[in-house]
C-alpha cells in the first residue's frame, strides 16, 4: 500500500515516523530497468537488487557502484524510511495525515461533480469506508441533505454519494473528520457542522451509517472537528471548532460504544460568543483541526485552524499535559499567517516534519512554521493561499506542498529536504480553469479544501478538490474535482 487510507487495528505494527514524510535513505522495491543486466559491480544502494546493470538511466536513489545509474526500481512502489506506512497512525483521524508518494507525471483533470449550487463550505477526506481498497469522498458540504459519502471506483472516478442518516434540515458545511472511534477497526465519521451541529456517525459497513452522536454538544454554531485519541484508552476523542459567530472549542471524549462523555477538559477557550467588538483579538471560524504529538511527549496535542480579527488565518497549538484532560495553550503558539479574506472565508492548514529534523512543523494556509519540539517559528511563505496540504509529490521522501488561492489556482511546491519550497508546474490547473461542468459565464471563486491521496493504487498522489464558481453574489456552482497522475 502506498498512500491508501485504510483503518487497521491499533495493536498493528505501524511506522509513527509516517506522518514526518521524510527519508535518510530511499529504499525503492521493484525491478530495476526493463532487460537483463551484464556487468558484474555490486551495487551499495538500498533497493533489493544486487545489479550493476549498464544503463544510463538517472533514477533517485543513491548507488556507488561504477556504472551512471542510479536506481529506484522504476515501477515499484516508494518504500520510504520515514512513510513506510501510508495510512494515518491509529491514534488519529485522516484529517491530520501527511501523506508519502512516489514521483509522477503531470496532473490531469480525471473527474467531477456538481453539487449544489451554493455547496462551497466544504472540505474532502477520502478514505476507503467499505474496505473494498478503493479510497471514497467524505465530504460535508453547505445546503445538501447530509453529509455525502462518494464510493470510488479505483481509477480516480467516483459512484453516486451516499447520504449518513441526520435529525432534520439540510447541513450547513465546513470540516469533519473520519476515524475509528468506537474501536471496531471500521472508519467512523464525525462532522462540525454550522447548521446541524457536532455530529458522528459510526460505519456499520457497506456504506451503512448510524448517527453516534449521544454526549456531543447540543448547539449548532461549529465549523470543524478533529479525531484523535487524547487520553490514550485506545479511542478517539473529538474536538470541535466554533463557526463565523463564535469562538472557542468543545472536546469529548470517546467511551468505545459510540457515546461520548464531557471530561471537563481545561486549556482551550471557552466555545461561546465572540463578544463585542466584533471578535477583535478572538480567533473564530474554526473549520479544520489537526493532532498530532507535537511536542514529542508520546501524548496528542492539538492544532486548530481558524481566522483571526477578520481576515488572518491562524494555526492555535493546545499542548497536551498527558491526561488528555488538562492541555496548555500559550499566545506564542498562536501562528498567524497574513492569508485570509473574510470570516467565514476558506481555510486548510496541515502538519508534518518538512525539513526532517524530528520535529513536526506546522502549515497555517501558505505559511510554514517551523518546530522545535516546544516552539515555532516562521520558515516561509511560499504564496496568500488561504488552502494548503502537505505530501510527498516526487517521492524523495520530503514532504511536498499544494496550495490553492483564487488568483493562481491550485500550484505544487517541491521541498528541497530543508523546508525550502520552490513553485513547480505539475500541470495544476491556474485561476483562468473553468471546470466542463460549470455554465458558461461563471468565474473561479473559493476553495474551501483539498486532500492528497493516491486515488488509482499507483503510489503517486492525486489531488482532490472543492471548488466554487460564481457568476454574481446570488448565482454559483460547486464541484469536487479530482486530479491524477
């Protein structure tokens, strides 16, 4: 498996290094170059061969034999030391994976859907929900009838979605999150929604769904949700992130039967309203949250992403004291990036070790902080992206960046090993793109999300995206859209 996000039981075997996506030395599995070798060198690469072929082929990984190659066993998949394991760890949800990847060609436009018209405020997750091997789109997207589960046929295309059950009224949209938090090895799925609230739902498998939502908060004013297992009873907890018209977070905890339980957990801000003056100095929108073990305790911290006084886009770091009860929060931890537009706006920040230090780093929109193990300090700005993920693109074990800003579209950064990213045509689609299934007239608007994954099982990663067009205020069109490689 390559970067296929499937659920596998805790007591697995797992390489928790898979989330720093980076690689002191690249073992690539696989045959070396198509006909028989000759010569008779040994070669001190790490792949599994022992030619010393006489070709002149210039793949990544290092060989010190005497011929000019240097192989990576051209159609094996990436066995990279630090992404050896393609799924997220099994004490998180998918939402906080940086995924590895093999090098791959140019992306191509492969499928869409249009959803309905004003469907905008919503972010993909994908992942294989039915245990088929093929990854599916969850996605909770504004003004549908619930949240939607596309089913994937392997190649990049996608079936009919699938509603989850819900108590009335359509989905107000924004972040979510799929793990196993009922301990059945089977994704669950939970929502932060702006109009029906925090909601989960435990995966009854073949694409049936059961609302799990006894304990949860009873207000309806969320943006986001994360999973993650913060007090280590082998169950994820949820955290949720207020919407536009308030601030401030809900925590719960999992208790393994679907139910959840409020620990009266301390460290993060109150989830209430922003108060006067207009939420000035109080972080809000909170739409898409990260865990992670950031400070290298051996307990999951938390990141929560949302929109500071207006327009910045702020990464906001909870640090787990080991209970998963009691968490601290510092305003040196508040990592504010310059991206942003207007509350409410789009907004996707990621985590992962960029320059392979040990330490995970933190992506808050365009915008890298660099960690040390207990701070963090601004790396770069690679461009005003309001929407960012992080995965390896040309599998030299270096996590890679994709961002998207209305004015240039979606655009990949290649990492050159230290955390320096350098803007590298893949054949993303610019700020001119206008998707087959948009009416003439409409214009690119927002992306509100994206996720990397391989999609087609040839360990490259592809990217899915939710994208708005509009031809005025009161006129739009939204379309998950995906690209492959």
């Amino acid at each position: 498996m390559h970067s296929k996000r499937t659920f596998i039981a805790t007591g697995a075997l797992i390489a928790l290094l898979a989330q720093a996506g980076c690689a002191d030395t690249h073992n690539a599995i696989g045959s070396d170059d198509s006909g028989a070798d000759t010569d008779a060198d040994t070669d001190t690469d790490t792949d599994s061969d022992t030619d010393a072929d006489t070709d002149t082929d210039t793949d990544t990984d290092t060989d010190t034999d005497s011929d000019t190659d240097t192989d990576t066993g051209d159609a094996g998949p990436c066995n990279l030391v630090c992404g050896a394991v393609a799924e997220p760890a099994p004490d998180v949800g998918a939402a906080s994976f940086a995924p590895p990847g093999c090098a791959g060609g140019d992306f191509v436009y492969s499928w869409g859907y249009e959803l309905i018209d004003n469907a905008g405020k919503s972010v993909p997750v994908l992942v294989d929900m039915n245990d088929d091997g093929d990854l599916d789109i969850v996605i909770d997207s504004r003004l549908c009838d619930s949240v939607q589960v596309f089913p994937g046929n392997g190649d990049g295309t996608f079936g009919t979605p699938v509603l989850l059950p819900i108590s009335g009224g359509s989905v107000g949209g924004w972040g979510g999150d799929v793990g196993d938090f009922n301990g059945d090895n089977v994704p669950d799925v939970v929502v932060g929604d702006h109009t029906c609230g925090a909601n989960a739902w435990v995966n009854n498998g073949g694409f049936s769904f059961s609302l799990s939502s006894n304990g949860l908060p009873a207000s309806n004013y969320f943006q986001g949700a994360g999973l993650g297992d913060l007090d280590g009873d082998g169950y994820l907890d949820a955290v949720f992130g207020a919407d536009q018209f308030q601030s401030g977070y809900v925590v719960r905890h999992a208790d393994g039967s679907g139910d959840w339980s409020d620990n009266a957990v301390t460290g993060f801000p109150a989830h209430g309203p922003l108060g006067p003056p207009g939420g000035t100095g109080v972080p809000t929108n909170i739409g898409w949250i990260n865990v992670a073990d950031l400070d290298g305790d051996s307990d999951l911290d938390v990141v929560g992403f949302g929109q500071y006084e207006d327009s910045n886009i702020i990464g906001q770091v909870f640090l787990n004291n080991g209970n998963g009860v009691d968490f601290t929060h510092s305003v040196s931890d508040d990592l504010l990036s310059t991206a942003g537009e207007w509350i409410g706006g789009p907004l996707q920040g990621s985590i992962g070790d960029v320059d392979c230090d040990g330490n995970l780093d933190i992506a808050v929109a365009g915008t890298i902080f660099m960690g040390t193990g207990s701070s963090w300090s601004v790396g770069g700005t690679v461009d005003a992206s309001d929407v960012a993920q992080l995965g390896d693109l040309d599998g030299d074990g270096f996590l890679d960046f994709v961002t998207h800003h209305n004015d240039h579209g979606l655009r990949s950064y290649i990492n050159d090993g230290t955390g320096g990213f350098t803007w590298t045509y893949l054949g993303l689609p610019d700020g001119a793109w206008i998707n087959p299934l948009v009416p003439v007239g409409y214009s690119m608007s927002n992306a509100y999300g994206i996720d990397l994954v391989d999609l087609d099982d040839n360990g490259v990663l592809d990217v899915v995206r939710t994208l708005q067009f509009k031809l005025s205020s009161s006129a739009s069109s939204t379309v998950i859209e995906v690209w492959t490689r």
